[in-house]
C-alpha cells in the first residue's frame, strides 16, 4: 500500500488505498537533500531506499552542447534510507 517516488528534488511516501488505485496521503521524507542534482533511479531492497542523487542530467547536456566543461560534474552520490 506505499508508494515511494522522487519529484522536484524530493523523495516522497505516497500512501495508497486498499484497492491500491488511489494516492491517500503523501509524505516528504526528504526535501532537496544537498546531493541532489536531478535524483534518479529510486531502487528498495530488504526496507533500504537507494536514490541516485546526482545524475547530473543537466550538467551532462550542457557539456554536450560546450557550455560547461566536464570539470563541473561531481563524484556520484547514492543516497541510503533506511525504511
């Protein structure tokens, strides 16, 4: 009956109905940790959250199109919850 996602720079708990075809509530677990630079790629095992915090979409398209140079992406960060 949970549902976890990540929108607009937060990892959200969406709570769901019995039939589970409905949101009834929503949760902020985390609000714009500073490791995010477009998270991506939520993934659970045994009640553990991994978020990839930076892919760094934005960034990469920039360097593609010379506007920044590849010395401004960053180590890559995943970020661990325990659930």
């Amino acid at each position: 009956g949970k549902l976890y996602g990540l929108q607009n720079g937060q990892l959200i708990l969406y709570q769901l109905n019995e039939k589970m075809d409905a949101i009834i509530s929503k949760e902020v677990m985390l609000n714009r940790h500073y490791t995010f630079d477009a998270p991506t790629s939520l993934c659970i095992i045994d009640n553990v959250i991994y978020v990839l915090a930076n892919s760094q979409f934005g960034k990469r398209a920039r360097i593609e199109n010379n506007t920044i140079q590849k010395s401004e992406l960053t180590n890559t960060y995943i970020l661990v919850i325990r659930i």
